[in-house]
C-alpha cells in the first residue's frame, strides 16, 4: 500500500458465501502464510483458512472500499450458535463450565486479524466500534475467547505469560482452565525476576486491546501445535467496564 494511500473503512456482516470467502481469504494470508499455521480444514489451493465452526458463526469484515478489499475480520459466536455447534470453540483447549454457569449471556470472540498495511493505524478500532454495536444489540454480558502469541516455545514467552498471569488473572469464578492435553502454566518466573517493560512489549496488540478493555486471562495457557500459537483465554466482564475502557472502543453499555 503507497504511503499516500487514504483508506476508506466500511464494516459489514458476512451475508453469502462470497463474503466468507473474502473472510477465509484474509485469514490465510495472516495465520497461514504469515503465522504458519494449518488446519484439517485449510484449502491451500484456493488460499482459504475455514474450520468446520464457520458455518455457525457471524463473520464481521471490514473492507478499504478505497481499493475495494476485505482488510480486517472477526468472528462472533452466540450462546444459541453455539448450542446448534454442539458447542463454543474455544471448548476444544478450555473447559469453560465457570463461564456458563454465570448464566448470563455469552459471546465468543475469535479469528480477529488485520491485513499487514493496515496494522498500528485505524482499521482495528473500526472493527471494535461495529463489535460495540453488535454487543449492544444482542444484549451481550461477557465476551471471551482465545487469543494467541506466536510460536509454541513457552519458554520464550515465559515473561509475558507470567505478566499476565501476576497483574491479569480473572477472578475465581471466571478462571476457566485450559484441558491438560496441552494445558501450560503461566506464572513461570517470579516477579521479580523479569522486566515487566520487555514483557509488555512481548504481549500481542490484539491482547493489549482486550487488557485495555479490562479483559482477564484464564488460569493456564494451551498449546496449539497445530496452528503454531501459545493461546490464552480472555474473558471480558461487560458489567465491571469502566467509562474510560468503554469509550475506547464504542459504546458498549
């Protein structure tokens, strides 16, 4: 993209197969090609990074209509989606009974990226004021999902997990644990004993974003060997937003 590009951003639902496409289209670009990731389901011919929970999810995109292209996407699973997968996704790495015994109202979170050019400006804030949107009219309470660090070498990571394992973890009750297959502890090296600068630098944009909204981890890590990510579950409590982090992204009350 030219320096001088000026982007024009429309955020929309994903309505027919064409657009889910578009969705999947982006998504290998970024966690098949860039992030080397792989799946049952990836049709490396036609560039499409898909799994068998898309057809039961709302998928957000938002184009550059400047050059006429899907730049950013999310996904969006409700409880009643959820109930006609058999279940959330995030259910195949976390145990998530605490958060359904909440009964309130669920939203998983997933799949979020953003083409290279478009990172570090705008694009994800508009992705997270249409996400406001969406919260808002489904009467969303608590939004969750995994989000991932690079790279399946926990040792590497082991300053950034354990920031958030000491300054993040979610409250007892919505501390949901990831299975033991793959399951990794966290708090891997005392407080005391890491830059907690350098391990901010380490952590994602995307799980700074959920931080900033008061987002709260679970209690462990889980290693996804075949997507080539160390994942954590965020868990964000509508109810116990402040005004700030409300504003950050849009309206959500």
């Amino acid at each position: 993209m030219s320096t001088g590009h000026v982007p024009r951003f429309r955020v929309a639902m994903a309505n027919t197969d064409e657009d889910l496409s578009k969705a999947q289209a982006l998504r290998y670009e970024v966690f098949v090609q860039e992030l080397g990731g792989s799946g049952a389901l990836v049709d490396h011919e036609f560039g499409l990074e898909r799994d068998c929970f898309d057809p039961y999810f709302d998928h957000m995109l938002l184009y550059d209509d400047a050059v006429n292209k899907v730049v950013g996407v999310y996904r969006m699973l409700r409880m009643a989606q959820a109930e006609s997968a058999g279940q959330f996704y995030s259910e195949n790495a976390y145990d998530l009974t605490l958060l359904r015994a909440t009964g309130r109202n669920l939203l998983e979170l997933g799949r979020s990226c953003l083409h290279a050019d478009y990172r570090g400006g705008t694009a994800m804030m508009h992705l997270w004021s249409a996400l406001a949107s969406y919260i808002d009219y489904h009467n969303i309470e608590i939004m969750f999902g995994v989000a991932s660090f690079h790279g399946t070498d926990t040792k590497a990571l082991a300053m950034p997990l354990s920031l958030l394992y000491q300054r993040h973890l979610a409250p007892e009750a919505l501390r949901v644990k990831a299975l033991q297959k793959n399951s990794q502890n966290m708090n891997l090296i005392p407080e005391d004993r890491f830059d907690r600068k350098i391990a901010i630098r380490q952590v994602p944009a995307l799980i700074k974003g959920y931080l900033r909204l008061g987002g709260v981890v679970g209690e462990n890590a889980s290693v996804d060997y075949a997507f080539n990510t160390t994942d954590v579950c965020l868990v964000m409590d509508i109810s116990v937003m402040n005004g700030r982090q409300k504003r950050i992204y849009g309206s959500i009350s």
